[in-house]
C-alpha cells in the first residue's frame, strides 16, 4: 500500500514536513503506524488460536546457521549471559503496511528464555534493563519512513565482560534491524553492515566467552562477512528473522531446543554485497535487469559458487538425518521422486528435502539448477522414517524462448537434451537421483508475444554458454516488442450487454441463481458501474471497522439499494492493520524459511477467522515480489528470490484465508522490487525473465489458489504503469493464465493519457487495461471524497473511446468478487 513519499516527484505529499506528515498519518492511518518495541500493548486480548499457530510457524522458520560443538540447545542447567540491547527493544516486524499491527501484545527475547526456564545472568541482565528504560536511551518508534532502523547499542567495557564470563560459559548476544515500505536497506553501518559498537560488543564477548550464539533478528539478509571474519569465535549463529508477536516465545523454543530448527534459507548468502548479480538497482529512473534470469542461486550455482557463504536451502538441525530415493519416475510430462528420510540422531526433528532440475544448457542458456519441488517431514522420532513422494511438471524446469533462439519463438518448451534430477537438503547438497533424455524439443505451450520491451529501452542481457563441457557467461540483445497493441485491444474488446434499465434486482438474486450475472449488470447506469470501477475515496472507511484501508464495491446509497455491499479491505502480510487490536503474524520472509505449507495454510486459515471477528473483508496480502536484490526495503514482507517458493508460499496463504469467508490479495503485480522513487520507476525486464522469475509465482498462486483479488504495482513494466498494462492485466492474467477475479490498484495511481488512445486517459485507460478499482478511489492522497474526475465516462461510445462492454465487464469483475466473498456460501461460479 501507498506511504508517504518524500523522494523527488513522490506523491503530492512530497517535501511536506514531518509534523504534517504525522498529521496525516493520523487521519488516514487507521492502526498506529509505528510498532511497538518491547513490552505488551495494551487492549483486547490476543487470538490465542492464532498465537499457537504463530509460535510455531515462528519457531519452525529459525534457521541455524552455524552450531559448533553443539553449543545449541542451551543447558537448562548453566547460566546464560544475554548481551544487545535488542533483547529488549526487539523488532517484531518490519515497517510500512507490511507491518504495522497493533499487536495485544508482543513477547520480547528477555520474556521468552525466562518463560523457557533459561537462567539468564542477573547482573547483565540488570544493566540491559536499567540503560535501555532510560528516556536518554528510549529509542525512537518513529513515524512513516523513518527507516531502515538500528538501536544503538549499550556501551560495554572488558572488564565488565570478563566479569560476567567468570560466571556463564555461554553468551548469548542478539542484533537487529528494520526496514520497510518506501525505503531501501542502505549500504552502511546500521543498516546492511555493523556498526561500531557492535563489533565491539562482538569483539568483546568473543574474546572472553567460550561458547558465542549469535541470534540475529532481521528481517531480510544483511551483510555476513564481517560476521563471518570472527570464524569459530562464533559457536552458533541464529538467523531469527521477525516473528511477530509472539517472537521471543519463538525464539525460545529454538535455542533450548524446545522445537528442532528446521528452518532453511529462502534466499542464498553471498559473502559480499558486490557478489550479488542485481547490482543495477536503486536507479531513479529505470532498473535494467541485466542479470536476466539469474537471480539468486540461478546465477551462483551457474557463474559463481565459490562467492557463496550460505546456499539456497541450507539450514541445520540439532540431529541428522538420512536419504534414500526409492524410485524416480517421469510420466505424463510430470517428474516423481520418492525419497525416505530417517532420523538417525538423537533427537527428534523435521527435515526438508529439496528436488532440483538440471537442464542442458541448449541455444537459450540455462541456469545450473532449478528447484522444482520440495517437501517437509513431520517430526520423527530418532530412528523412524518417513517417505516423501515430491511431484514437479515439466513446465517447472521449461523455459521460455522470447527470442526463437529454439525455434519455437515465445513458448514454453524443454530443448533437446540429457535432463538430470538432483535431489538434496540445499541446492549446493543435492545429487543425481534420476535423468530424462529429450531426442527432440518438446514444445509444453505455445503464447503470444507479450510484455518485451520496446525498441527504444533494449539493452543485452547475461546468459550461459556451454562449450566442452565448460558453462561460461555471455551477454545477449534482448528481444524488444514487435506486438501493434492498439489493434491488439481493438480485436478483442467485449461485446456490451444491452441495457435494460433498473429491473429491480438485487445482488443476492444473483448469489441464490435465481438471476444471471448479466441480467444483473444489463440494469445498472453507467453512473453506477463507473462507481463500482473505484473505491470509495479514503482511508478508514466509515462503512467500515476503524482504521480499514478503504471500501469498494457498495460505496454509495443507490449500489447498496441494488443490495451491493461494500467490501472493506485491510493491510497486510503481517496481520490486519486496524485500530483494535489484532494479531501480529512472522513475516513472510520468515514463513518462507518454514518450507512448511500445510502449518502456513493454517496460521492464514485462522487469520481468516479473524478477519471475519474483526470485521474486515479483504486482506491485502501476500505480499509476493522476488527477492531481486537484499537491500529493497521490502523484502521482510516477501518470500524467496525463487519464483516456485514464492508461489507455493502465496498459494498457501491464499487458500488459507479464503477457506474463510474472506479474499485474500496478492500483490505487488508485477516487479515492484525497488521501494526507491516506486512511483515512477521502470523496470526494464526481458519477456523471458518475466515469465520465469517474476511473474512465476503469481502464475502458481493464480493457478493453484484462485485469489478473489490482486493488487497491481506502484511501477512501470517496460515503459509502462502496470495499473495501465494491458498485456499485463488483460492479455496474460485473464487470457493466458484464466483469472475471473477483481484487479485493484494499490492505493493511489500515476496519471497519464493512452499512448494507443490518446483521448483516452488516466481511470478510462485503466478501465481499458482491466485493472477493475482504482483504491482507495480519491484522486489524491489528502482527498476526503471521490468525485468523479471525467475521464472514464467523457469518453465513452466515443471514437476510440471506452465502449460499453469494457465499462460492463469491469462491473462484472468486481461483482463476482463481490458475490464470491460476501456471499461465499451462497453463491456458485
């Protein structure tokens, strides 16, 4: 959702002062925007459903990193020196609409190892309590934007460290960070690096303790390598990320080994920033995406393995396990493996076992390995086994030829060649389990050319070459758009349904079947379909709970006389942002980590409950954007820079929430991977990284879990706005991959004229591209109302103009949402 923008040519908000922003804040902002540090927030009891469920997909989503003679699971027994004044002042969630719940209470580290029983050392504990209550040390919630955020730590000297390593073998030190909407992670101390005092902290403790656990409680990758620098100084590393409410408890569980870690790594750690392949980023303007579709361990395992510090999917256990694959079978275009895991520690514990795809490198170029299917174990006993069946079609290891390199220009398609399936624990692990040869090319679908860049914005992009058997890196032209998209639109614009008048219908007909859909739309003015095409014109809807994010749908007397409901909408990824008090999730970053679909199904089937008790109708979530680079502010709110993860995570979160009767919202459609100057920048991306890497994921959850809504990006998509991309919205989402739900803007949009239709401009060509409501529906982001601002209707009929069927047809869009979520037990498709 939309924040305030202080950059160059941000929102109409731009160079205001912060005391005017707050202001505003105040007025719009519904829930508090800041979150609380420490402590517990006072109001309405937490949903202890939804607190069970949270502590575990929390624990569950820890990964260790690093567990030297096993340090971890701390010794009930001994005594624990807990040093960082995060202990204290912990970051929950990251900032922005992502995150800024008012939680009924929040469990910091301190109160979750004394809930665990661990015997933390009373004379450090005493100074962490007594400097950081201080006024002088308080630290700052701020306000919207006042991120990325570090808290100063306490100074310490070596006496006083050596003092307490007298009296615990074990130190356990904790740092963290935030992040959030409308800003990036910064390439400074603080931020994506240590500061001083920490490392002094660090250098510290590790000079007079034996045994170090580090827990780092972040919410996206930060820089390892000074961490790394202390080598086995460091017995343990905990990556904790942000857990929500119940983070301590949580984190708790791991390190008195309550719960096993089994959490594994969404991402890959690179030992330096400049390792990373997405160094065209933070641009004003535009972002090329030169590295193409090596984005991730795609471009590591490809081009750069030894650059790695931690793989894709790696994470430790306090046991061991053991694979065996039983059988590998392709079939009906589909690869299966079965594979027995066994614990063979001592402990009980989950495991997650991955399967990957290495395809010939062929004319198109392709990276080392792709993940294609992954499972999860449930807990085993030392000693017992479990048998995993892991399933991938062959359209998860396709490519797609947007240049005809192949031969078969803009299709899915498998070339000719020796295919090998590798399965493992992380993708640096996993080994041969099974192949498939391919004699000839094997075209899976056949598309349309769609979404290339156009000839003025090409640029040459990274691929893979192999030549003697050596894999080595080469650029490429990127194909650019040959595609007449005016008569593209004008050859497929909806027939119109002929006008009836007001037959006196009413919505619930249409739910019950006792009146069609368009009978139903046939009655409606085109005043009153032009309503349904935005949403009621502010934040914090009266027609809904306090601090909602908007209503659409019913937003005024004559649509609700048609027995049209208003549908409320709330943010976000971490929970529902109102002004009561309501449960603050683990961050979807975290989540990922899980590898656990069925456990986050069911932390989002309750949270679909609550939304029901709160009052709220849609939640605008998950959040689903690729991991492109590690210091996009946002990240804490998506998954992986994988598109398979990415898609399977949102599908779950997707089905989970609408088993209530409730919609969920994916968003930010589409390549929203950049918080800086969001507004105006474009991302200039191949047709082929599109449909591999960004817009992957959506496909999977569009496909697998039917969202009643999504939400388009603040960004340009080669040139342009998505809330104006047709390709994108139309010719892709709704013909291509069959989507029939509602298409909403995020809040507040660009304005500007058609190039293919110049008459024809701001929510006219919106409504032309199928991106159905404009939300909240105000113009601006300080208006209290919605007046009609003439650019849909002016031109309607007209030469080139809106026509009818498209006014009709986004109606109808946001009617079937309307009847799928309102009146989910009623209605049928």
């Amino acid at each position: 959702m939309m924040g305030i923008d202080f950059h160059n040519g941000g929102t109409v908000m731009t160079n205001w002062g912060y005391k005017a922003v707050r202001k505003v804040l105040q007025t719009f902002g519904g829930a508090e925007l800041a979150q609380q540090q420490s402590g517990r927030i006072t109001g309405e009891p937490g949903n202890p459903e939804v607190a069970t469920l949270a502590r575990r997909a929390g624990a569950e989503s820890c990964v260790l990193l690093k567990n030297n003679n096993h340090t971890l699971p701390l010794d009930l027994s001994a005594p624990v020196a807990l040093f960082g004044r995060v202990q204290k002042n912990y970051f929950y969630v990251g900032n922005g609409s992502g995150g800024d719940v008012s939680a009924p209470y929040s469990i910091n580290l301190v109160q979750g190892l004394v809930n665990a029983g661990v015997q933390l050392d009373s004379t450090v504990l005493a100074a962490y309590e007594s400097w950081c209550t201080a006024s002088v040390n308080d630290p700052d919630p701020g306000f919207w934007g006042h991120w990325p955020r570090y808290y100063a730590e306490m100074p310490v000297k070596q006496d006083w460290i050596q003092a307490a390593a007298k009296r615990c073998q074990t130190a356990v030190v904790v740092i963290g960070r935030s992040a959030g909407e409308d800003r990036e992670n910064t390439l400074k101390k603080g931020s994506f690096y240590l500061t001083n005092k920490e490392k002094a902290l660090l250098d510290a403790v590790t000079t007079a303790f034996q045994k170090v656990v580090l827990v780092l409680n972040i919410g996206s990758i930060m820089d390892f390598a000074e961490i790394d620098a202390y080598g086995d100084k460091i017995s343990a590393i905990l990556l904790a990320w942000q857990l929500g409410m119940e983070s301590g408890n949580a984190v708790a569980d791991v390190l008195t080994g309550q719960v096993n870690p089994s959490g594994r790594l969404t991402d890959t750690i690179a030992k330096t920033y400049a390792d990373y392949p997405a160094q065209n980023f933070g641009n004003k303007a535009e972002n090329r995406y030169t590295e193409d579709i090596f984005v991730g361990y795609r471009y590591f395992e490809t081009f750069a393995p030894e650059r790695v510090l931690y793989p894709f999917g790696y994470g430790l256990s306090y046991t061991d396990f053991a694979c065996k694959v039983t059988k590998t079978e392709t079939k009906d275009q589909t690869v299966s493996v079965q594979v027995q895991v066994e614990n063979t520690g001592a402990l009980p514990g989950k495991q997650v076992v991955q399967l990957y795809a290495c395809c010939p490198c062929g004319a198109l170029g392709k990276a080392a390995k792709v993940l294609i299917a992954f499972g999860k174990t449930e807990e085993l006993a030392p000693g017992k086994h479990q048998t995993l069946t892991l399933t991938a079609p062959y359209r998860h290891f396709a490519s797609f030829d947007d240049s005809g390199a192949a031969g078969h220009k803009n299709a899915w398609l498998l070339e000719a060649g020796d295919y090998t399936f590798c399965l493992g624990t992380d993708v640096r692990s996993a080994v041969p389990c099974g192949d498939l040869h391919l004699a000839d090319t094997l075209v899976l679908e056949q598309c349309c050319q769609l979404l290339a860049p156009p000839a003025d914005s090409g640029f040459d992009r990274l691929t893979a070459t192999e030549q003697n058997g050596k894999v080595t890196r080469t650029y490429a032209p990127v194909p650019t758009a040959t595609v007449d998209l005016k008569q593209e639109i004008l050859d497929h614009l909806p027939p119109a349904l002929p006008v009836t008048g007001n037959k006196g219908f009413v919505l619930a007909d249409v739910a019950e079947g006792s009146v069609s859909l368009d009978d139903f739309v046939a009655q409606l003015s085109t005043t009153e379909m032009e309503l349904l095409s935005r949403g009621e014109g502010m934040m914090n809807s009266p027609l809904g709970a306090s601090g909602n994010a908007g209503a659409m749908a019913g937003v005024n007397d004559s649509l609700r006389q048609k027995g049209i409901p208003p549908v409320i909408t709330t943010d976000g990824p971490s929970g529902i942002r109102l002004r009561a008090t309501c449960s603050l999730l683990p961050s979807g970053t975290a989540l990922a980590c899980s590898w656990n679909l069925p456990l986050v199904q069911d932390l989002y089937a309750a949270m679909g409950r609550e939304m029901v008790d709160k009052g709220t109708d849609v939640l605008l979530a998950p959040g689903m954007n690729i991991h492109r680079n590690p210091l996009c502010g946002r990240n804490f709110e998506y998954f992986s820079e994988d598109p398979l993860v990415t898609g399977k995570l949102a599908a779950a979160v997707v089905q989970g929430l609408q088993s209530a009767p409730v919609s969920a919202c994916p968003k930010h459609f589409a390549c929203n991977n950049q918080e800086y100057n969001r507004n105006h920048n474009n991302s200039v991306v191949s047709a082929r990284a599109l449909r591999e890497i960004y817009l992957r994921g959506f496909e999977i959850c569009i496909k697998e879990a039917h969202p009643k809504n999504l939400m388009t990006s603040y960004n340009k998509i080669n040139g342009v706005w998505s809330h104006y991309n047709y390709q994108l919205c139309t010719a892709l989402l709704r013909e291509e991959w069959g989507y029939t739900g509602n298409v909403m803007t995020d809040w507040w949009m660009r304005y500007a004229a058609s190039p293919e239709f110049p008459e024809l401009r701001d929510n006219g060509y919106r409504v032309r591209a199928q991106v159905d409501v404009l939300m909240p529906g105000a113009k601006t982001a300080i208006s209290k109302s919605a007046p009609n601002d003439g650019s849909l209707l002016a031109t309607l009929g007209k030469p080139d103009g809106i026509t009818l069927g498209e006014l009709q047809r986004t109606a109808k869009n946001v009617l079937r949402m309307t009847l799928r979520t309102k009146f989910a037990g009623q209605y049928k498709d």
